[in-house]
C-alpha cells in the first residue's frame, strides 16, 4: 500500500481540466507513502515553459540549491519531469534551472515566496498531508 493521499494540480491548454489531469499532470503531483515520513512528488515542468530547453534540473531546499543534483528528464510530450521523495510535514522553497541559464517558477507551485535574490520569487511545494 503506497498512496494514501494523492493530490494534482494541473494546468490546462484547449482541453478541461479533467482531461489533461487524465492524459498528463502538469505541475506538481504528492503521493503520501503509507507508514513513511515520506511525501513522494513529482514535478512536470511543461514543455511551452521551456520550448527549446536543452536540459532542465530541479534546484532547492531538498539539494541544498545544488544546480547538478536533480536533472529533469524530457518525456515524449516535450515536458520535464522528475520524482524526489520529501520528507512529510515540510515546505521547500525551489525552481527549475532551464539550459544552465535562466530560472522558472512552476506555475503550480502551492505557494511564492520572496527569494532574496533580486526581485524574484521562489516557488514552493508544501508537503503536509
């Protein structure tokens, strides 16, 4: 038994919601590991964030902003995507890295905070259940 609770906040283009949750989750998906401290998320950065993008890696409180730790893998839709297991009970404040060059919010984030670098915000995913 994985799943205890599993939540998708999903981002549309021309179809409902419901059906582009059904064909591809696009942002941040939770699973809560049954018995673990672990929340098991998948992040999807979509393919018109970084149309062009060479590689995408996953930068934040979990690798301690570690710029190589967490490379994201292109599927077959052109999006970018990669699971990290988080600890429950948590946020983590992060971004993603596109071409070594320039940073992205996810557009689902479940909250922004003020980064402290420039007028950016970081975007974080919260990992109570």
């Amino acid at each position: 038994m994985k799943t205890v609770t599993e939540r998708i906040k999903g981002r549309t283009t021309n179809e409902s919601a419901s059906e582009k949750l059904t064909k591809n989750p696009v942002g941040i998906k939770k699973e809560y590991l049954k018995g673990l401290n672990v929340c098991r998320v998948t992040f999807t950065l979509p393919e018109t964030a970084a149309p062009d993008a060479k590689s995408v890696y996953i930068v934040g409180d979990f690798n301690k902003w570690n710029n190589r730790a967490n490379p994201m893998k292109r599927i077959e839709n052109g999006d970018f995507t990669t699971m990290l297991d988080l600890e429950t009970g948590n946020e983590y404040q992060f971004l993603y890295l596109i071409d070594e060059s320039r940073w992205e919010n996810d557009w689902n984030a479940d909250k922004y905070i003020k980064s402290p670098y420039g007028d950016n915000d970081n975007s974080v995913v919260l990992t109570h259940e």
